[in-house]
C-alpha cells in the first residue's frame, strides 16, 4: 500500500541539526509503511493507492514517549495527595491483585490511549513479577509475592496488539530465586518479546531496580544481564525528594559496576549533584524527563538544560496515566518548557523547538531507535500526526513550529498513523479491539477492587 500526503506544513525534526525542518507546503510519499519520498511544493506524479490532502494542517513525526508505564490506563487519579512512594503504595498496590489477563486488558487500553494522543512509540516499563511492597528506608523488602511469567508477556502482547512501537522494559526482579534462575526468567521474557512483529518491538530492556532493590550487588546483576541478552537498561533514579543523600549514594553501585554508558538511561534524575551530572555526561549515559508526572507527584525539577549542556542527550516521557491523568504530549512540553524557565528565569534555557524535539528524536535516541522512529526521513516508518491548526483555530501562525507545541491541543489533533496506517480517526481508535479493552477495564477493575478494598 501506498499513501500520499499533500498540501502539509510538515515538520520533520531531521537528524543532525537543530533545525525543525520546518516545510511550509509539502508532500511525503509513503510506501510499504516507510517514509519513501518528502519535499517542498508540488508533489511528483505518482500512482499512489490514497491521496492524503490535508490542506494545510500540520504533519510531524508521532510523539515518543522515553519513559511510560502503560498498563495504568485504569488507574488514574489515584494518590492525589502522595508524593511517589505513597502514590506507588495506592496504585502499584491495586495492581499486586490484577491477574495476567487483567494486566494485559489494562496495557492494551493504555497502548490505545497512547495512539489517539499522537504518541506511536513507548519505552514501555512493565509492571514486573514481583508485586509491590511499600519502601522501608529507602529500599524494598524483597519478598512480595511472585507471579507467573505470563504476567509479563501478556504485557508485551498487549502493546503489540495495539499496534504502539516499544520498547519492551522488564523487570528482573533480582531478589526471587538463584542468580542462574533470575537470568533464565529474565531471558524467557526477553525471548518472548523478540518473538513478537519486530516492526512494533523496537527491542528489550531492562527496568533499572537498584534505586529500591535490597541486593547490594543488584547493578552487578543489571549489568551481567545487559551484556548477555544485549539490551538497555533504564532506571528510575533520584526521582524522590525523600532521602536523597541515600539515593544519591547508590548513584556509585551503577558507575562501580560499569553500567555507565550510552546503553544507560537514568528515568528523572532530579535530586542529582554537578559532580553525578557531569560523570553521567562524560559516560554517554542519558536521561529521561517526566515534566507532567514529576508536577503531579511534587518531585521536582530535573536540571535539563544543564544536562544538555554538558553534552547529555535527554528524551521525554508521559510516565504514567496515573500520574500525568491525560497523556497529552503538547501538555506535558508545555508544562516542561514553562518549568525550566520558572526555575531558570531565563526564557532560552527551554524553547518550544527543543521540547518537540526531546519528544520525538531524542526520545528515540536515548531508547536506540532512531534509525526507525522519531522523525520524518526517508526510509524510516511512516508514524506521523496531523494537527488543523483551525480547529480549534490558532489565529495566524506567526512561528509555525512554536505554535505548534505552544498552542495545540488534542482537540487539534484529527489523524494519527502508524507505518502509514490510520490508528485513530478524531480521536477515535481504529483497532478492532478497542470497545472490549475499554470494557474489559470499566468491569474487570471495579471487580478486582471489590474483592481488595477502594484504593485511596
């Protein structure tokens, strides 16, 4: 099949440059689910199978979120009142009594939700085996309940058959079994996600627990299992502001245990130090930023625009429904670019054409996919938006790119595709399961509540 875009304010966020790329009349040419041709003006005569005319409307790459954790699409406005750890305790442990098909009903639904925002590409943490137990000092116990392995896969299976590209992020939960049964669990997980369409699992990875894991060689583990199953790792890290000079201390288990480099991804990095921030660069070592979750769970402000400048490549995440409650993309740039120059006073320390780009390109470069997504270039797939900036109108576009993230809203939003393929119409999912995920959670979560108590 093939698809041709014409009559676009393109925005295509090339590589290598800073510049947005910004077309003012353009085309793209879509073949086989990858970007085949893009340019200014006119488009060349072709036999495509659709014409797209979306006559002036905004195209630019689907939004990539570097740090998001799907299955909380039920779960929303939980917590209110909690910072992270007594937010956890209220969401994390409503899911300690989901089943593997709950988890899988719940991720697809957040997969979708996804979908209809505009974001087409998650790193995706999934809720692991080993169910939530409260922190105590600083660190979990270790011995909460195990579940079977399908908890997992089903998880996996459920961004897949949403249709998002992920990142597949899971846990190793390091404290349950022998060191060779822990890998072995681990690859089985990883095994089954690489044995899913590798045109949506974008790859594996690990969900970095050395911040609350009572393992006191639990990076050496992370590490070991990076180097044999060849992924990533992406740790939630100096996210909290309680205890932060224990925090900060583990920040020595990953750099002694050599983690550090560009297959790491430290996810918030808030409470860090100038001498963590610059070990961390000079290693090509990334981070992830949250803006809307870290507002909502009063965690603070991560440094970005410092990071950057030290040579630090930075992605953005929606983090999760239950603690963004709306996984708007411009929202979460926004509140991003409006934090840093509360905290900076300096309105160049966050420009709208650098949120757009930590959302899209440089997310997917912190996750290692930008050979395929994060932006709209010849051979990479067909994810893109469409945005009519007169619906609601904008007035006139005095800088398009900068009204672009500074005044849309999902109610611009008209049309999202994945690999040329339309996956919400107005806002309205397309995939054929979409009824009975939003059915399946609205009876399944209040069932499972009732047999637990209310969360708070």
């Amino acid at each position: 099949m093939s698809l041709l875009v014409i009559n676009a304010r393109l925005i295509t966020i090339p590589a290598g440059t800073d510049d947005p790329g910004y077309i003012e009349r353009g085309w793209m040419l879509v073949e086989e689910g990858r970007i085949a041709g893009i340019g200014e003006g006119d488009a060349p005569e072709t036999s495509a199978d659709e014409v797209l005319d979306v006559d002036g409307a905004f195209v630019a790459p689907g939004f990539v979120s570097s740090h998001s954790h799907l299955f909380t699409s039920g779960l929303r406005g939980l917590g209110v009142a909690d910072t992270l750890y007594g937010w956890c305790d209220s969401m994390l442990g409503f899911t300690s009594h989901m089943s593997a098909e709950d988890i899988y009903w719940s991720t697809l639904h957040g997969a979708l939700d996804f979908l209809s925002n505009g974001v087409t590409t998650a790193y995706n943490f999934t809720d692991p085996l080993q169910a939530w137990e409260s922190m105590v000092d600083g660190k979990r116990l270790g011995n909460a309940q195990m579940r079977a392995l399908d908890y997992h896969t089903r998880q996996a299976d459920g961004c897949a058959d949403a249709g998002i590209r992920f990142v597949d992020s899971i846990g190793m939960d390091a404290t349950v079994g022998t060191d060779d049964e822990i890998f072995e669990r681990f690859g089985a997980s990883v095994a089954h996600t690489r044995g899913l369409d590798q045109n949506l699992a974008l790859g594996a990875s690990i969900m970095g627990q050395v911040q609350w894991s009572p393992r006191e060689d639990a990076a050496e583990i992370e590490v070991a299992a990076m180097r044999r199953f060849g992924v990533t790792n992406q740790a939630h890290f100096l996210e909290s502001p309680e205890a932060v000079e224990l925090q900060q201390s583990k920040f020595a288990m990953y750099r002694d245990a050599g983690a550090l480099g560009p297959d790491m991804m430290f996810g918030h990095f808030i409470q860090t130090t100038p001498e963590i921030i610059e070990e961390t660069a000079a290693s090509g070592a990334s981070m992830s930023w949250q803006p809307a979750s870290n507002g909502r769970l009063a965690s603070g402000v991560a440094l970005v625009p410092e990071m950057i400048a030290m040579g630090m490549k930075v992605g953005m995440g929606l983090d999760d429904q239950a603690c963004t409650d709306v996984s708007d993309p411009w929202q979460n740039m926004r509140l991003g670019i409006y934090m840093q120059r509360a905290r900076t006073k300096e309105p160049e320390s966050m420009m709208p054409e650098l949120a757009l780009r930590l959302h899209t390109l440089g997310g997917a470069e912190i996750m290692g996919v930008d050979d395929r997504v994060g932006s709209l270039e010849v051979g990479k797939f067909a994810d893109f938006v469409v945005v009519d900036p007169r619906q609601p109108d904008m007035g006139p576009l005095w800088h398009p790119v900068r009204n672009y993230v500074l005044s849309s809203t999902l109610r611009n939003l008209t049309r999202v595709y994945v690999g040329g393929e339309l996956v919400s119409d107005g806002g309205v999912s397309t995939n054929p399961l979409a009824a009975a995920a939003s059915a399946r959670i609205h009876n399944d979560l209040p069932a499972v509540a009732a047999n637990f108590g209310h969360p708070h």
